[in-house]
C-alpha cells in the first residue's frame, strides 16, 4: 500500500538552508529527510518534556483555578521560616537546574 506524501514549502535564508543541505550531506540524508528527521526529534523530545511535567502542570492549574483571589496579610503572616527559606531556594535550584552546590550541570567552574 503506497503511502500519500504531502509536500510543504518553507522559506529561509540562504545561508540557513546552505547550512541544512551541509548537514543532511554529513548525514548522509538528502534534505527532505533529514529535515523530517530534524522535525521528529524535536516532536518526540517535547511530548516527552510535556508527559514528565504533567502532574506538576496539573497542580498548577487546580491551584490558580482554587484560588480565591489574592490573600491580604498583615505583615507578618506571609514570612518564611530561615528552613522554609532554604527550602524554597533548594526547590528553585532544581528548577533552574542548579546542582547541589548551586552549580549548573556541565557549566565551567
């Protein structure tokens, strides 16, 4: 059973698709191949992205839909603890993709 292609055009600088046609030559793809190649790869590494925050894109959405509406505070309620504080920024560190000595993975020293 023969499959139905569907060709699409884009458009690029020169130098970019002098640069894909290098590519797809190293990789011994022609362009159209390569550049499905290329598109795929990106498709897959973002669904993956997507499917491993979920859960946390999940709580975020029941907590913004949850709230109330901004909560007033006198000042004194809203800080943090010096633990709640280290906590918070060990938290954001991983998010930022800080190590445990606040290093990013395969930065330079």
């Amino acid at each position: 059973m023969a499959r139905t292609r569907t060709r699409i055009s884009i458009s690029l600088e020169q130098t970019q698709a002098e640069r894909i046609k290098r590519h797809a030559e190293r990789a011994g793809l022609d362009v159209s191949a390569y550049l499905v190649h290329a598109a795929t790869r990106q498709m897959a590494e973002t669904e993956a992205i997507e499917e491993q925050f979920a859960g946390v894109d999940a709580l975020i959405d029941a907590a913004e839909n949850g709230a109330a509406g901004p909560v007033e505070q006198d000042g004194s309620e809203g800080e943090l603890t010096e633990q709640e504080r280290r906590e918070v920024e060990a938290a954001l560190a991983l998010v930022r993709g800080a190590g445990p000595a606040g290093a990013r993975p395969g930065a330079a020293a």
